[in-house]
C-alpha cells in the first residue's frame, strides 16, 4: 500500500477540520489516512432499485423513488408544528415530512426539480408519507461516486450530533480515494492471488467502501478477510520458528529410572491413548534443543494431572528440578496432596509453597530450593516472588494460565540462565479457531477421551414448578450413601440479591431435609476462610450429604461420592461455567447427574446454553458453542479481550477462512521461511510495514 501517503494524519484529508479531526480521533480512533480507509461499514442499504409511489408497499421498509416536490406547508400539532412537503412521480403522489430543522430545509428546498429521496416508507390515513428522508439532487446523485450499495459505517452518539453522519463519513471515504488515485499496493503475492483467486487489493477495498453489486462486494469481502488472518497467522507462525530457533532449552537427554519406576509399578490406571500420544509429544519437546512451550488442554477429569507429573519426573531424571504453578490456594493444595502420595513412592523431596505458609516453613524452601535438595515445588502466585530462587528449574507447568498476566509468565522465565520448559495447562477446551489465533505461537495438545470407567453425567433440565420432584430425587441418591451439591448464582453486579437468594434456598433445603436425619454445609463468598474451609472438609469427609454453594467450588473440590450437581437459576451461568461446575462430579464410577434449574422466562441464547449442556459432555463441543455465542474478547477474560482486535475478519464467522489462511501461511513460511523468492516481495514489505506501524496490527497479544 502506499505507505508514505496512508500515514497522512487525518487532518490534511479535505473536508476535515481541527474540529472534525479531533471527534474522529476520540470517537472512532481514527488517526491516519489508513485508519479511514480500514473503517470498514457494518452494513449495506440496497440502493440498486428505483421504486415508483404506485409500487411502494406497506412494510415500513427503505426505499429510493425519484421524483419532484410540488408544495410545501406548515401544519400545526399539540405541541409544535411540522413540515410537509408533497412529492410526486408519473404515477401518483406522498408526503414528505420534517419534524425538526424547518427553516434551514425550507429554504434550501427547490420546487418543481427532479431529486431522488431515500428513507423509511410508513403508511397513515390512506397516504404513504417519509419522515426526514435522505435527499439528494439528481443530477448530483447521477455524478457522485455512489454506489449501488450504500454502506453503512460505525458511528457513536457523540458523531451524529456534532453533525459527522453517515452522509458525512461517505463523502470524506470519496474525497480518500480521490487523493490516493488507485494507489494502493497490493500485498500478497501473484501465485496467493491466483491460487485462490482473490480480488487485487485496490479493487477490495474500493468495491468494501463502494460496492458496484452484490457479488463484488462479496469477493472484496473475503479479500480482505483472508489477508487480515493470512497476516496474522504469518506472525504467530514466524514467533514460533523464532522462538524454536532463537530460544535454547535444557535438553533432556535421558528418561530414567524416576520415570520408568513409576510407569511400571506404580501407575495408579493405564493411561488412554489420548495421554500415551501427549506425554510422547511433551517429550519430544523436551529432547529437542529448543525451549519447549506447549499448550496441554483436556476436560475436567480427563487426567492432565498425571501427565503433567510424569513430565516433571523427565526433568528430575536429568538432574533438574520442577515447578507447578496454580491460581488459587485450593487447587494448590490438591494438586500438592494429589502429587505427595506419588513422591513418597519414589522417594522424590516434594513442598508447598502458597500465602499461608509460615515464615520458618519459607525459609526452609527458599534454602532446600538453592542448594537442590528440593526437586519439586507446588504453590501460588507466592512462586513468582524474587526471594524464590531454583538452583537449576528445568520445567515450569502452568495450571489454567488464563488467570496468569504474561508478565507473570516471563517472571518464571528469569528465575534460571536458560528459561526453563513451559507447559500449560487448562480444563477449559479452547475452540480450535481461538486457539489457532490466539494460542498460535504455541505447540497444543488435546487429551480428548475420558480414563476409562467414567461413566457420562447425565444432564436433565428442569423449571422450578418441578422442584418437589428434583427434591425427592436427591432424597433417593442420598439413600443410596451419595452427595449432592447446589449451587447458587453469584453476579458482583446483583450480590445482595444473590445473597438473599441463596439464604432463601437454604432455608427451603433445611426444611425439605431435616436434621439430625440429613447434614448440610453452606459455602460463600462472605464467610471466613477458616469457616469455608471447615465446612468443605465436612462435606469431603462425607459428614454432611448436601453442599450448598455460590460458585467458589467451580475449581478444585474433588469429591468421587458426589453424584448430582444441582444449579439454580442455571439460565444465568455462561456455558463454560455450567460445563465447569458439571465437571465436580462423575469423579467417581457411580452414575452421576447434573440438574439445570431455570424459571420459565428464557432468551434465546439461555435456551442454546441449556440445550448444549443437555445434548453433550464434550468441552470441545461446547467451546466452541460458547464462542458462538459470547464472541472472543468475552472467552479470553478481560486481560486477553484485547488479543484479536479485527477490523474486517470475525474470527467466529470467518472460520473457514481463518482454516484456509493459516494453510497458505504455513506453505509460504514452508517453501520460503526469509522470504527472499522475487514473486514473495509483496509479503515481504506488507510484513515489514506491520511491524513498522505497530498501531494497526497489535492484534497479537
């Protein structure tokens, strides 16, 4: 593209003011010429077709009709007047009306000459009238650089009342285009262009902003689609080589006596083929010379754990010590009691570090950890602090590294000379096009099958007025010797509410289920940590059968003789929470149930979450509903929504361009990683821009 000129601030472009320039900036973020050009409208008015007034129909929609005004009157109403004016065609006449603005339109209005009106048609007391309609001379609307299409761009409240219209915005997109004379350089190469028969650049983005028909406006589309993900997918490709190339791991050479020992005699099940082909993948990474940084997702249950820890045990094998790494104190500590009992069998020196831990135990670790003795360190944030110092940290596993900043990350880094191996683990699937734009620089495995013996949660959906039924069923599993669990919606925004719910629930559940015959513990957000915690080991200890909660045991509680989860107000849970909290139970080879209660009033995405959690267990499949539904920014959390900050691509509904382009990226980097061949030098220098105009491209995080 004509880089130099696209560069322009907006405030030398004709027809923008100090004033304009300034509302443009703050508004809409538009700085440069280029920022303009990718201002891409949302969507298009069909103006291909010039309507007669005897052709016009009754269904308030919009329409264009060309025609002459004869006369023009004031009517007076309650409490002000409007402006009507009479327009007619060859074949009949209607009203145009103004409620606002009468002087400046009376005055400019011309009788008896042909304009074309565009707007809403509504029909009242047998004649068609057009509020405010859009009007334009005919001889001018005959001259513009108008399309068939209009389109219609982003706009905010601030715009539209300092006067910068749609109008407005279009006539300055012209007068960009005039000034830069088709100057726009293509940026993909001839045998791309060909191979997939793409619209050259120049024609995309004038038929994007002026579409000649419908078809030409789809094909401009996808142009710039393509190129916007192929782009992407080109930087996250060339950070992984490079971090292949550039960072050096420790490699592991050897897989020893600590990981042979414990798959031959102390393996606690077989392991799937799912978790057979993920440790084989982990150690490939890490014989290899360079740093491995891979991603490990699977279901809850779906035994990550054990994968991550025979990992750890390669490291030990060659001498180095690891570390796993959690975002809350529960799930530490479980994952510190799940590891201990391997240890002790093996004799490994294992220890936890999170906030709680005394000052005394703390020096001990700090000591036992720089002079080596200590092999494996398990905790919280508290691993991160600068008095944390490994004498030689081969492997860091992250667990749901989500709720990890990067900045974060990078600290786990410079505990070492080298940077140590990274694996991170989630539990909640990422859908493959998030994961192919977002996670694209890293390695990912998927453990997609459950260890055999867990039987499917069997997810039923049921209204409130069938509540004494859901009672009696609890009743029935509690005879059998299991638990149950009910959960409570918790929203910062509604939390007294909230509150007085879940105190209300309670209350109910208590008479439904007496003492001393039924025990029940309550866990929330407002009680003590101390009390929290007694009331959970109750409840892990089996001496109480019902736990009711708000959502504080959505991660971490593992308890194998709870069987049944009941969520209330399940409407308000979003899908990825609905499947976490499911996920508490199944842990153990009873038959276990999750029940979704929900008042009558639904919106239609309530009813595809609940129909989604009813018809699948499968976390791939509901990731990627979820995406579907809420969109990237909102799956990423708050601190990742700024990751994929698309102008043209969605990458929810371009997924199959997403798919397309990153096979392109990866056959270009493939045939031509420095790209030096001559047809490749418009990839090249687009490439070398973005990376000399940060501002547009940050889409990567």
């Amino acid at each position: 593209m004509n880089s130099q000129l696209l560069q322009t601030p907006i405030d030398y472009l004709k027809g923008v003011g100090p004033n304009r320039a300034d509302l443009l900036k703050k508004e809409l973020g538009i700085h440069t010429f280029q920022d303009l050009i990718n201002l891409f409208p949302n969507r298009y008015l069909d103006r291909t077709r010039y309507y007669k007034i005897d052709q016009l129909q009754r269904n308030s929609s919009e329409m264009q009709i060309v025609g002459k005004i004869t006369h023009i009157k004031t009517v007076a109403q309650k409490r002000n007047k409007r402006l009507v004016a009479t327009f007619m065609d060859d074949t009949g006449k209607m009203e145009l009306v103004w409620f606002r603005g009468h002087k400046w339109i009376k005055e400019n209005l011309k009788l008896n000459v042909p304009y074309v009106i565009f707007g809403k048609v509504n029909w009242f007391n047998g004649v068609y009238s057009m509020p405010h309609p859009e009007m334009e001379l005919l001889s001018q609307h005959e001259k513009s650089l108008r399309s068939a299409m209009q389109p219609i761009y982003p706009s905010t409240e601030k715009l539209s009342s300092s006067g910068i219209t749609n109008k407005v915005i279009n006539t300055l997109m012209q007068t960009l285009f005039r000034e830069l004379k088709n100057g726009i350089t293509e940026s993909l190469s001839q045998p791309l262009l060909q191979s997939l028969k793409l619209m050259p650049k120049n024609k995309a983005f004038f038929n994007v902003h002026f579409p000649q028909s419908q078809e030409k406006l789809t094909r401009a589309q996808y142009r710039l689609k393509f190129e916007e993900l192929f782009f992407i997918q080109m930087q996250l490709l060339q950070k992984k080589q490079l971090h292949k190339a550039k960072i050096k791991g420790y490699p592991f050479e050897k897989v020893g006596n600590y990981f042979n020992t414990f798959f031959k005699e102390h393996l606690p099940f077989s392991l799937t083929d799912a978790q057979k082909r993920v440790i084989k993948e982990i150690r490939n990474d890490l014989g290899s010379k360079a740093q491995m940084n891979r991603l490990l997702q699977g279901d809850v249950g779906s035994g990550k754990t054990i994968v991550a820890f025979m990992s750890m045990l390669i490291a030990l094998d060659n001498g180095f010590q690891a570390c796993l790494m959690a975002p809350t104190e529960i799930l530490s500590v479980q994952h510190y009691n799940n590891l201990l009992e391997w240890c002790n069998k093996l004799n490994i020196s294992i220890l936890l570090l999170t906030g709680s831990t005394t000052t005394s135990k703390r020096k001990e670790i700090h000591e036992k950890l720089e002079n080596g003795t200590l092999q494996l360190l398990v905790g919280t944030h508290a691993l991160l602090e600068d008095k944390v110092k490994f004498k030689n940290l081969g492997l860091a596993i992250i667990d749901e590294q989500h709720r990890f900043g990067v900045a974060q990350r990078s600290k786990l880094w410079h505990k070492n000379t080298h940077p140590p191996h990274v694996l991170v683990m989630t539990a909640t699937p990422i859908p493959r096009t998030l994961a192919m734009s977002i996670y694209g620089d890293l390695y990912i495995s998927s453990i997609d099958e459950l260890p055999p013996g867990r039987k499917d949660i069997k997810t039923v959906h049921r209204f409130d007025a069938n509540r004494l039924k859901v009672f009696r069923f609890l009743k029935d599993e509690i005879s059998k010797g299991r638990q149950v669990y009910i959960v409570y919606p918790l929203i910062q925004e509604s939390e007294a509410m909230d509150y007085k719910d879940l105190m209300d629930g309670y209350a109910s559940i208590e008479r439904e289920f007496p003492k001393p015959h039924y025990q029940i513990s309550i866990v929330h957000g407002k009680m003590k940590a101390a009390d929290k915690d007694y009331e959970m080991d109750r409840f892990v200890k089996g001496e109480t059968q019902i736990m009711v909660a708000t959502t504080v045991i959505e991660v971490g509680v593992n308890v194998p003789n709870a069987s049944v989860m009941v969520i209330e107000s399940a409407e308000r849970f979003g899908l990825s929470q609905l499947h976490q909290l499911r996920g508490r139970v199944g842990r153990g080879a009873e038959q276990s149930y999750c029940i979704l209660m929900t008042s009558h009033k639904l919106s239609a995405d309530a009813k595809t979450r609940l129909e989604t959690m009813t018809k699948t267990n499968d976390g791939f499949e509901i990731s990627e509903v979820d995406l579907r539904l809420r969109g990237p920014g909102d799956l990423m959390g708050t601190q990742q929504s700024g990751v994929l900050n698309l102008r043209i691509a969605d990458i929810v509904k371009d997924s199959e361009i997403l798919k397309i382009a990153r096979s392109y990226a990866m056959q270009v980097i493939k045939d031509d990683p420095q790209l030096s061949q001559p047809y490749n030098a418009p990839i090249k220098n687009t490439y070398h821009q973005l990376g000399k105009y940060k501002n547009i491209w940050n889409y990567i995080s």
